[in-house]
C-alpha cells in the first residue's frame, strides 16, 4: 500500500473513530442521573444474598462466577504453556551459571537503589495481602492483590538480589501456587455442586455484610484467585527473565 | 460531566498520542505505563475503583516488566542482524 493510500486509510478511520468516541462519552450517565435497573438489582443481590459490600465482586463470583473460573483457567494454562515452551530446550545448571555470572558482571546496583527495592517489599506484600483477602468489602480483589505479590518478587530482582532469589528457588513454590489456586476454585465451584444447589451455589456461613469474615464462598473464591494469580504472573515473569540471563550469558 | 472528568480526559487523549509518537521501544514501555496510570485515574473518576485498580497492576506492573524483559532478551539479537546486514 502506498504511503499516501495508507494516510488517506488512517485519516478516514480517525475520524470515524473520533466521532464514535465523543458520541459515546456524551451519551455517559451524568453523575446525578439515578443508577440503571440492572446496578440496583446486583447491588442488592450482592448484599442482601451474599454478604458482600463490593458489588463487582458479588457479580464476578456469583453472578458469573462460572465465566470466572474460565478465566481462571485461562491465566492458567497460559502460564503453563509459556513455561513449558520457554523451558524445552533449557539446562538447569547452564542457568544457574548464567544467573550466577549475571550476578557478577552486572555493574553494582546502587546502594539507594537496593535500599529502595528492599525498603519497598515488606509494604508490597502487606498492600498485595490486603488487597487480595478485602476484595468481597472493598475494590480490588484476587487479579489485582495477586500481580502486586508477582510483581515483589521481581522487586527483590531489580533490588539486585538475583542470586538470593536463586537461592530461594521461588520457582517450584511459584508453580504450587499457581496449580493450588486453580485447584482451589475448581473445587469451590464443585463444593457448590455437592453442598448446594449447583456450581458456585454458596455452601459456607454468610457472616455478616462488612465483616472481615462475610461473603461465604466469595471470600474463598477471591484468596485462591490471588494465590494463582500471584504464581502465574511470577511464572511467566520468571520463565522470561531466564530467557534474558541465558541470552546473557 | 464534571470538570474533573473533562481534565483526565484530556490527560488520558495526551498520554495515548505521546505513547504513539514515542518510537524507541524501551522508552515507548515507560510511556505507555504513564498512560496506564492516566487510563487508572480516568476509571476511577468515572466510577470505577474496581477497573482502576486492575489497570493499575495490569498496565503499571506486569505489562512494562514483560516488554522490559523480552527487550533485553532480543537487545543482542537485534545487533546481531544489524552486523549481518552491514
């Protein structure tokens, strides 16, 4: 395609784009308009049938509490196929010496740096941890708790501590963590089919609406989607940073 | 609409045009994290805390570290291919 047939293709898709944007943002709700049929309906149902204050939580593991555990396994086949083809032609010690010899190659972090990274870990895992088990009363929830605990492991990586984190092999504990959570909310939505009525049917006290301890099998739902989430999102974290030290090295 | 409102709007229309108009890869990520947050912010604005806080981790955390890392991967492969078209 020529370069003026590929302006004239770009211009004319802006402008259409352009004018199906600004009518969609002015036909927005006003802030003061009252809320739609289908808003009052899931927030009551989320409330007054599952305990829980956060309606998006309600609506993802109750009211399509199905889809979500397709997406569950669908973040976890992801990771489990992106580490099965980054690991095909891998050697576990021909790694370790790379990692190693990374470690030592690699201009010395500075020390504000690695202060920094180790300063900000311990408030990461408590705001990830919060983040995660408070999804059924406030925003946030599993996905959102669970990339921020990924996203400190690399933390202690960019603090320059790649041959602690060796040490540590996070890697056998990343995978449990991602298998047990998709293990645990395949079960839970199983536990509806024995304990109740059907697949994610509420099988566990309600507790009361606010309460730490509320929401029944949300609660439940919403700590082993963090808990596979975490794993995956370090899986796949993980497999690529072998890939770029291998290179390396 | 609330002022508020309009402001991010436009905040979020500057960020995704600097993203586009930002060729080099490794300074397009960091870019394009900005844009995120502003994406972040506008979800909030217009009353959505939950989506917010998705963006935040999705476009902020794991997105820039996946495009970080396969950049670093591909640097040397890069300049390999250039040495051979030379």
């Amino acid at each position: 395609m020529s370069r003026r047939a590929r302006g004239a293709l770009f211009g004319a898709a802006t402008v259409v784009l352009a004018v199906v944007l600004v009518s969609a943002v002015a036909e927005l709700p006003r802030p003061s308009a009252p809320p739609p049929r289908s808003a009052k309906l899931s927030t009551s149902v989320s409330l007054h049938e599952r305990h829980g204050t956060d309606t998006v939580a309600g609506v993802t593991f109750d009211l399509r509490g199905f889809d979500t555990l397709g997406e569950e396994l669908i973040l976890f086949v992801a990771a489990i196929g992106s580490a099965v083809l980054l690991r095909a032609q891998r050697d576990p010690e021909l790694l370790e010496r790379a990692a190693h010899a990374a470690d030592e190659r690699r201009p010395r972090t500075a020390s504000a740096l690695r202060a920094l990274g180790a300063l900000l870990v311990a408030p990461m895992l408590v705001l990830g941890g919060y983040i995660v088990t408070h999804g059924h009363l406030t925003p946030g929830g599993g996905f959102q708790g669970g990339v921020m605990l990924a996203g400190t492991l690399l933390l202690v990586y960019a603090a320059g501590q790649m041959a602690a984190l060796e040490r540590m092999h996070p890697q056998a504990l990343v995978e449990l963590a991602d298998a047990l959570g998709a293990a645990a909310f395949a079960l839970v939505a199983v536990g509806g089919l024995v304990f109740a009525s059907a697949a994610l049917a509420n099988f566990l006290a309600l507790g009361v609406a606010g309460h730490f301890l509320s929401g029944g099998t949300i609660f439940v739902l919403e700590v082993s989607v963090g808990v596979e989430v975490t794993g995956a999102i370090a899986l796949v974290l993980n497999e690529l940073l072998d890939q770029t030290l291998i290179r390396e090295g | 609409m609330t002022a508020l409102q309009d402001v991010v709007l436009v905040v979020v229309a500057l960020a995704g045009t600097a993203t586009v108009t930002v060729r080099e890869p490794l300074r397009q990520a960091v870019v394009a994290g900005f844009f995120g947050l502003a994406l972040s912010v506008l979800f909030f604005v217009f009353g959505a805390p939950d989506v917010a806080l998705s963006e935040i981790v999705v476009a902020a955390v794991a997105v820039p570290l996946m495009v970080l890392l396969a950049l670093a991967k591909i640097a040397e492969t890069d300049v390999d291919e250039e040495d051979d078209g030379a």
